[in-house]
C-alpha cells in the first residue's frame, strides 16, 4: 500500500490576489500536473458596447504566478469591503 501527499496550497478559496495581469479573488482550485492552479476571478470593467458573453473575468492561473496580498494597505481595505458586504446578505 502506498501513500501519495500533496503539496500544502499557499492560497484558499476567498483569498484577494495579484498576478501580471491584475489582481483577483480565489475562486476555486485544482491539484493538476504536479502543481496546484487557482480559478481567479478579476474585478469586472464597465459593461462593453456589445455586452458580455461569460466569464471573461475568470482565468486559471498555477502557483507560482500568484502572489498574495497579504500585509498591503489594499488588502485591509480590501477586506473591511469584503466584511461589509458580507453584513449586508
């Protein structure tokens, strides 16, 4: 009988984020190929002419093209919103 161990996961579902296309909320994630990879979600801009098709907003993105947030200014802020709007549902 064997055993296999994953790697612990740097960041949780929820979690605020920034890669090299933006910053982002942890929407999901996977253990694939050897690596753990996050679903993110990225804040939408104002509406297109044409309208929105799906989830543009969302890309899958591996580990190490993440950073976390934590320790930032934006990242208090950010999550005093993320609490207030959580009071309010």
């Amino acid at each position: 009988m064997s055993a296999s161990v994953l790697p612990v996961r740097k960041f949780c579902k929820g979690q605020i984020v920034r890669f090299m296309g933006g910053e982002g909320i942890i929407k999901n994630y996977r253990f694939e190929s050897g690596s753990w990879e996050y679903l993110v979600e990225m804040p939408m801009g104002p509406k297109p002419e044409m309208g929105r098709v799906g989830y543009e907003t969302m890309i899958w993105l591996s580990e190490v093209d993440i950073s976390s947030l934590k320790n930032s200014f934006f990242q208090k802020v950010l999550n005093l919103e993320q609490k207030n709007l959580t009071k309010a549902c």
